[in-house]
C-alpha cells in the first residue's frame, strides 16, 4: 500500500503528518466537511472571478457608448444622403414624364396631319374620277366593277384609267397602312397625356397643354372619319349581279320582268322553302365590297375610337343622345308620292354623339338609297320601253286612255314592285355585312371589357338601322307609287280628278289597280318578316337594348300595314265602279260592264290568301268582321257579282228600255249578260289558258243557283212575248164550219161566215208573227250557243202548236181567191225563219 502521507482527498491532498498535540483536544473534521470547505472555498473563488468580469464589462459598454456617440452622426448623414438620391430619381422620372407629356402635341400632330391630308386627297380624287365617268372620259364609257380601297385609288363603276392630266388613278398610294396605325397610336397617346394633365389640373399649365390636347384629338377624330367616310363612300354597293346560276335560273332571270302573278307567288314560296332565302330571290347577291386591307383600316380606326375614345374628358362634357322617339312603331307618309322618300325621318342626319358611327351612317346611306333607286329606276325604263313596243304592235286605231294606266301597266309595275322588294333584301343583307365585319369587332371588344356604355349600344343599333332604313323608306315610296299613280288610288271613282281632269276610274281599271295590290300583298306578306329580320341586330338580343323602337323596324312594319289598308281601299274602288259605271249601251247585248267584271273575278279570284290577310286586319264593307271571323275571298266575290245585278236591274228600270215599244229588250238584256257569266264564271266555263293557277271556276250554290235562277226567269219573261201567236192557233168548232154550194170543180168552199173564223186566226197570227219576228230579228246574241237555246225555246213556244194548226186548217178552203196570202207561213218557213232569228255579235 502506497504511504499515508501519499494519499489526496476530493479536495485536495491528505497531510500525512498526525496532528499537533496541542491540537488533540478538536474534532477531528470528517469527510464530508472538509469537502463543504472546499466547496465553499471555489464559491468563493467564483464570485470574485464574477465580479471581476461583471466589472470588466460594465467597461467594455461604456466604451461601446462612447464608440456609438462617436458614429450615429456619420449614419444619420448616409441616410439622408440616400433618401435624397432616390427623391433626385423620382423628381427626374417625372420631370422626364412631363416632358414627354408637353411634347406629345408635336409628336403626335404630324401622323395626324398626314392622315388628314391622305384622306382629305382621296375623296378629292374619288370625287375627279366620278365626274370623269359622268362625262365618259374614263374607259371609254364602259362601266365596270372593281374592288379596292380609295386609299389605292379606287374608282366605283369605272374602269380603271387616267385622269384629264394624264396620271394613273391607281399608281401612287395617297396613304400607307402604316400612316392609319400611327394615327390611331397617336390618338391613344393623346388620350393618356389629357388624363395625365387632369390629374394634375393645379399646374399653371396644365389649361393650355389640354387646350392643345384638344385641338390635335379632335383634327384626329375628324380625319378618321373622313378616312371612314372615303373608304365606305368608294367601296360601291355590297351587291353584284348573280355570277353562278343554275339553268332555272339562268332562265328565270329573264322571264322575271314578264312573270305573272301566280308565277311570282309560285317563285316565292319555293324561296321561303329554302333555308337559304337571299340565293333564291332577285338578280342580285350580296358580297362584301371591301378589299382587306380596307377592312383592317377600318377596324384599326373603329378599334382606336371605340365606345370612349372619340372624347377627352369626363362623361358630363360629351354630347347627350337622343334617338328619335315613334310612336307605336307607326310611320306616317311626310313626302310626296314618288318623290323617292316616304317619311322624312330618314332624311335627318345622324347624331348619335358617336362621330365615327355616324360617319359609317352617313356613308353606307347614300350609297345604299343609291343602289336601291337606281334599280327601281333601270325597271321602270324597261317597262316603259316594253310598253312603247307592245302599244307599237298593237292594232291601228285611237287608244282608250285609263286612269292610273293601262292594265298592263298596272301589273307591270306591281311586278317591278316586288322585285323592288326582293333586291332592297339583298341591299339589306350586304350592308349587313359590312356591319359585321367593320363594326361588329369594336363591339365586341368593348363588350369583353365591360367598357362599352348603353349609349354606345343604342348608336350601334340606330347606325345600323339609318342605313337600312333608307333602303326599306325607298322601297315604301315605290310600293305606294305603285298604288297611287299607276293603280289610280287617289282618283275618284265618281267625280274623278278636278286637279288633273282625269275622269273617274272605271271597273277595268279598278280591276287591275285591286289586283296589282294583291300581287304587292302577296310579295310584302312572303318577304316583309324576312326583310325585317335582316333589318334587326341579332346580337343585340343579350342586351337590353333592342331593335324595337328603331326606324327600320317601324318602316317594316307600316309596309305591311300601309299595304293592307291601300290594298282595302282598292276592292272598295271595284265595289263603288262597279256601283258607280253606268251601262251607256241602248240595245240587248252583252254590257261591257259584264266583260269588266269578268275580267275583275279572274283576276282576283286566285289571291284568296292575300285577300284573308286583308279582311284579317281590315274591316270591308261586305264583310265587316276581321281576324279569324273573317269570311274568305267568296264573300267578295258575292258581293261583286250582286252589285253588278244590281247595276243590271238599275238598267232595265231605266229609260233606255222602257220607254221603247219593244218591253222585251229588258228581259232579253238580262239573259245575254246572265248567259255570259254563266259561260265565263261558272262550273261550264273552259279557258283558253291550260294553267290552273289562272282557272276561276264559280261553283257554289250562291252563284250557280242565283245566276241560274235569274237567267230562267228572264228567259221566261221573254218567252211570253212569243205567247201571244198561240192566241190565233185555237181550234174552230166544227159546228161552226159550213160549207157553200158550188161546182165541183171549185172544191168545198167554207161560207163567207165560216171561212171568216180561219182567216182571223191565220191573218191574226201572220201580222203578229211578222211584227213579233222583226222586232225579235236583230236581237243581239253573243254566243251561237246562247242564239240557238234560244230558238228553240222560241220554237217550242208556239211551232208545234201552228204546225198543227196549219196541216188542219191549210187543207180547207177557206178563201176563194186570197188562200195563199193566208197560208204564206208554212212550218217549214217558220222553221227557216227561226234559224234566222237573231243577230249574232
């Protein structure tokens, strides 16, 4: 083991020595305390070692303080330093804006200037190619069609030539395309700078930097529609002649100007068949008449102006818009007849507060309405120029002159009138199409940004509906022309015209007046909801806003409407010529007012379905009931057919018939004019014509039986003139008969008293037979049919009584020396006689 003194305690080392012996009166400590010594001894040790790095770092943070008062100035200073050069950053930003913003006058001006000058050009050389076609100084003369942008010198409806100075037309570009996207660049810078300057309204020259923002915006606003204007004006009409067409109709397209009614309705209907209508009807066909890059101008100005972009400033400084208001949709005539205008509504200019739309407005309404008269006005000559051919050929001899025209005339014109129709649908749906592609897209874009206002909206519809209402207040005009010059409407079926000393209209006429407005009926009831359904915006259906109120749709509306009521008034006219003509002619034969007649059922007879939307909307005289209680086309029919008995009966109580001696010429007038229309109208009648659209067949009992039952009556009336011979045909009694004593050589001879009875009866009926036979003779028949029913019925009046008489009597010698003159009439000679009876016309 290892020594004593060599051994150490936790604390420290064992002291190998033995205590003291002064010392051995203490405890001896134990273990455990000497370690708590220890122990206390290192807490001890440990505090003063705390308290000198306490004490040491109390120094160390007063010289930190010290070291920190000593850079906070420097730190103060570098922050200032870099707050002010961000502020000198921002003031030069600005100040840089700012002068961008003072300079965008002069930037911008310049593209602006140049836009209008280019456009300002254009129209100006437009203006010199149009009057060189006029003088016929371009091509010759020739007309052409050429599609292109005005821009590129473009000349509608003219070859493409020089001009008087010898410069190509079509060689130099007067804009660029590049030209129009910088001036509508410009246009948005300008619009930002006058926001810029609002929001900075306090700067002392602010005033006068949007006073000159002004002034360039608006030169922009005006050159783009000058530009608008140009490029719509010189594009021509969005129609062009039909350049595939079927064999039909290759040829339809000629027989159109000499179809007739049925045919034209035949026409239609198979149009509506077809989904696709505007490929169908008329010559024409619709196509768009802008070149492409035309359309991408167009949409880069309407896109740059938009719903907001033709105005600088908060709303209250724009123009307020007030659409014209009408009342129930109802159109009343302003204008003359024929004047080429209806309503002078469409006469106004368009202000919608929108100048680029009403530019578009403006442009595509002349050449519109242009396009549209200028096809009527082609027709017309055509119809005159066949009118002149067919007069010409014509029989020699004076004309009648009717009022309102010839009936040809009438239908013809009731004809071009239709055809008027179809092409305004055709005009409509091209202007339709330049619509959507030019002004469909700004539009639409503004709907995608939730910008465009309801203003803007009601502008779209009422631009759209300014051009198209040209076209339908042409074709109204056209339509009521057709009814008041050549129909004759205006003139009085009486008195006639006291203004021009037209006389009154007569049945023929009114005939063909009534039936040329069945035919526009026809063509108005079968187009006029497709010409109003193209004349509406489909898009704006969504919104909330629509095409009601618009003009268009109100003129589509009162050529239905106007079409009926004159349509009306013009059977009314048949009823009160009819009423009003007077049967000049003195003899028994066919009035002429009977042929008129005749003439008048045929020709409406075959519209009984215009004739039901007639009485649908519009109360008659006859049939004063509308809508579904209205009765059909026989109800007019009857009552023709009773005025004109009753024009027949006025005649026979006139005194033309009977203040004669001869009382049969009544009856005898009522079976020529009876038979007639039983031969024309009724179920025996045969037409020359083998269409049945053309068949006019009256087979109801109220014709058939009252026309029957009269002509039968009369028949016997007239027959009982021939009554009176069977007076002398009555037997002798045999009794009476004696006989003289004579010679046989002479016969038996009857006594004086005797043969006195048979000569009265012979000579009675002799003298009356001649009398009743010459004033029958030259009766007037206008049908061998007619002449030889009525011979017989003449011969079986009284023939075969006389016949019987005759071979009686004639056997006796009832005179000495005068038998012969008693018996001159043998029933042969009658029969003969009778064969001879009448006159045939």
């Amino acid at each position: 083991m290892p020594p004593q003194g060599d051994e150490t305690g936790p604390l420290g080392p064992k002291s190998s020595q033995s205590p003291p012996a002064s010392m051995n009166f203490t405890t001896t400590k134990t273990e455990s305390q000497k370690r708590i010594d220890a122990l206390t001894t290192a807490l001890k040790s440990i505090d003063r070692s705390t308290k000198g790095a306490g004490e040491c770092c109390d120094r160390l943070a007063r010289r930190a303080k010290h070291l920190d008062s000593l850079t906070s100035p420097a730190s103060d200073a570098s922050a200032l330093l870099t707050q002010a050069n961000h502020n000198l950053s921002t003031t030069i930003s600005l100040l840089r804006d700012a002068r961008e913003k003072f300079d965008t006058v002069a930037d911008c001006e310049p593209a602006i200037a140049r836009l209008m000058r280019g456009a300002e050009e254009a129209i100006q050389m437009w203006k010199k190619s149009q009057d060189s076609v006029l003088k016929g100084g371009i091509g010759n003369g020739r007309a052409g069609r050429r599609r292109g942008s005005l821009t590129t010198g473009f000349m509608p409806n003219a070859e493409v030539g020089e001009d008087d100075d010898g410069v190509a037309l079509n060689s130099a570009n007067i804009l660029s395309e590049q030209d129009v996207y910088a001036a509508a660049d410009s246009m948005e810078i300008i619009r930002d700078a006058y926001s810029y300057f609002l929001e900075r309204s306090f700067w002392r020259s602010t005033p006068s930097a949007l006073g000159g923002l002004e002034r360039v915006h608006k030169l922009g606003v005006d050159a783009m529609c000058l530009l608008i204007n140009s490029h719509l004006t010189a594009a021509g009409p969005a129609v062009r002649m039909k350049r595939i067409m079927t064999g039909t109709e290759k040829g339809n397209k000629s027989a159109q100007s000499k179809e007739k009614a049925h045919e034209t309705r035949r026409r239609l209907t198979a149009a509506l068949q077809n989904r696709d209508l505007l490929k169908s009807v008329g010559e024409y066909e619709e196509f768009l008449p802008l070149d492409t890059r035309a359309v991408r101008e167009l949409r880069a100005v309407f896109e740059c102006l938009g719903s907001e972009g033709c105005y600088l400033g908060p709303e209250s400084n724009r123009p307020s818009y007030s659409p014209v208001e009408i009342p129930n949709n109802k159109v009343t005539r302003t204008e003359k007849v024929g004047s080429g205008c209806y309503s002078n509504l469409t006469k106004r200019p368009l202000k919608t507060g929108f100048p680029h739309l009403d530019a578009y407005g403006e442009a595509r309404k002349a050449i519109a309405f242009s396009s549209m008269d200028g096809y009527y006005r082609q027709l017309r000559t055509e119809r005159k120029r066949r009118d002149v051919t067919r007069r010409t050929s014509m029989s020699s001899g004076p004309s009648t002159v009717r009022v309102g025209g010839e009936p040809s005339d009438v239908d013809g014109a009731a004809r071009d009138a239709v055809r008027c129709l179809e092409h305004s649908m055709i005009i409509v749906a091209g202007e339709k199409s330049i619509y959507r592609c030019v002004i469909s897209p700004m539009s639409s874009q503004s709907r995608d940004d939730g910008s465009i206002s309801r203003e803007c909206k009601k502008a779209l519809i009422d631009s759209y509906s300014h051009v198209v209402s040209a076209i339908v207040d042409r074709t109204m005009d056209i339509i009521e022309g057709c009814y008041f010059k050549e129909g004759g409407l205006g003139v009085s079926t009486s008195s006639g015209n006291p203004e021009t000393g037209d006389p009154p209209v007569g049945v023929r006429s009114a005939a063909s007046a009534a039936a040329g407005g069945f035919r526009l009926l026809d063509g108005v009831r079968m187009l006029g909801p497709s010409l109003a359904k193209l004349c509406e915006l489909s898009d704006s259906k969504s919104d909330d806003i629509n095409n009601a109120g618009s003009i268009a749709a109100s003129l589509c509306i009162s050529i239905h409407r106007t079409s009926v009521k004159n349509t009306a008034r013009t059977l009314e006219n048949v009823a009160k010529a009819i009423q009003n003509t007077s049967i000049d002619s003195i003899d028994a034969r066919v009035a002429a007012i009977s042929s008129d007649v005749v003439r008048a059922i045929r020709l409406l007879f075959p519209f009984a379905s215009a004739y039901k939307t007639v009485t649908k909307r519009r109360a008659l005289p006859w049939d004063p009931k509308i809508g579904d209680d209205a009765s059909d086309i026989d109800e007019l029919l009857r009552f023709i057919i009773n005025r004109l008995l009753s024009a027949f009966q006025k005649k026979v109580l006139s005194s033309d018939f009977n203040q004669t001696e001869f009382s049969a010429m009544g009856p005898f007038f009522m079976i020529n004019n009876c038979y007639y229309l039983q031969e024309h109208l009724g179920p025996g009648c045969v037409k020359n014509s083998v269409d049945k659209d053309e068949q006019c067949v009256l087979d109801k009992p109220w014709f058939v039986d009252k026309i029957g039952k009269i002509f039968e009556a009369e028949k016997a009336k007239y027959l009982s003139h021939w009554e009176v011979l069977n007076r002398h045909l009555t037997a002798v009694d045999k009794k009476d008969l004696t006989y003289q004593k004579q010679s046989k050589k002479d016969g038996q001879l009857l006594t004086l008293e005797s043969g006195r009875l048979i000569k009265t009866r012979f000579s009675g009926f002799n003298e009356d037979f001649e009398k009743t036979y010459a004033d029958h003779k030259m009766l007037p028949v206008n049908d061998q049919k007619l002449r030889e029913i009525l011979q017989n019925d003449v011969r079986r009046v009284f023939a075969p009584r006389y016949t019987r008489f005759f071979e009686q009597y004639s056997k006796i010698q009832f005179s000495k020396k005068n038998q012969d003159d008693y018996l001159k009439y043998p029933p042969s000679t009658i029969n003969n006689m009778l064969n001879d009876l009448y006159e045939t016309l």
